[in-house]
C-alpha cells in the first residue's frame, strides 16, 4: 500500500537523491546539461512555501515518489489565465515504477491545484521521453509548445 504525504525536511536526503535520479534520466534528452551534479530544485523552498506543495510516496516506510505543484504567474498578460499551478519533479524509484504510484502523486497535486482555484496545471517533459508522455497524457494533459534548438 502507497501512502501520499507532505515532505518534509526530514526528507531531504532522500530527495536530493531523487533530484540526481532526475538528471540521470533526463541528461540522454538534453545534451546541454553540464557534467556533474546539477540541483533543479529548492526543495526547502518547496517545503516551506505556501504556494507549493512537495509530495512523497511511502511504500513499507520508505520513499518511493516525488512531485511537487507550485502556483505561478502567467508569463504573458495575454494568456487566458493569470495563475497556473506547475507540478514537476516527478519521481518514482526505478524498482517501484509501473505501480501507479506517479498516477497517484499527480493526482495529489491537481487536487490540490483545483482546491487553490487553478484551472490551467502545466508541466514540462522532453517530448523524447515517450513514456513520461504517454503517462502524462493518460493524466489528461496535451502538449502545447515545443522548444527546439540549433547548435553552431
């Protein structure tokens, strides 16, 4: 059985560890990463701000998943919304993945979005990364917007 709670600073070993499990996933997507350890997030921040929420799945005690959502402005005064709750650092131990257990943290999080009045819920993904998009799309979202790049 998976349980959902509120991070804590307790946590953050863990967390951190899961932050370098990001990147590892990630850097075969994006060949701009710099070598080495990279810190995405401000978890502390995400633990203690009001405007955010950190989740983690525990599975027999231990950590399993991440996810946080954090209210921000809309980047373009024409937009049809003046807030929307972003979610990343989605997360799930290898050995745990498949479970639902990532179904179930995203769920956590728009509950909480729509219970702080948010109606747009926006996350990023690597559009490479066919099996984080089909879990995100299965959740309901679409893609909007991809960014390219040219290397010179």
């Amino acid at each position: 059985m998976v349980t959902l709670r509120e991070a804590t600073k307790e946590d953050l070993k863990t967390l951190l560890e899961f932050e370098q499990g990001v990147v590892t996933a990630e850097r075969p997507y994006n060949p701009t990463l710099i070598n080495g350890t990279i810190h995405y997030y401000d978890l502390v921040s995400l633990i203690e701000s009001e405007d955010a929420t950190l989740i983690v799945a525990e599975k027999d005690h231990e950590i399993v998943a991440s996810g946080y959502a954090m209210i921000k402005k809309a980047e373009k005064d024409y937009f049809n919304f003046k807030e929307y709750s972003y979610l990343g650092f989605m997360y799930v131990k290898p050995e745990h993945r498949g479970q639902g257990i990532n179904q179930s943290v995203i769920d956590r999080l728009i509950k909480w979005s729509e219970e702080r009045g948010m109606k747009e819920i926006r996350l990023d993904v690597y559009d490479q990364n066919e099996s984080a998009v089909k879990a995100y799309e299965k959740v309901g979202f679409e893609p909007v917007l991809l960014t390219m790049r040219l290397k010179k």
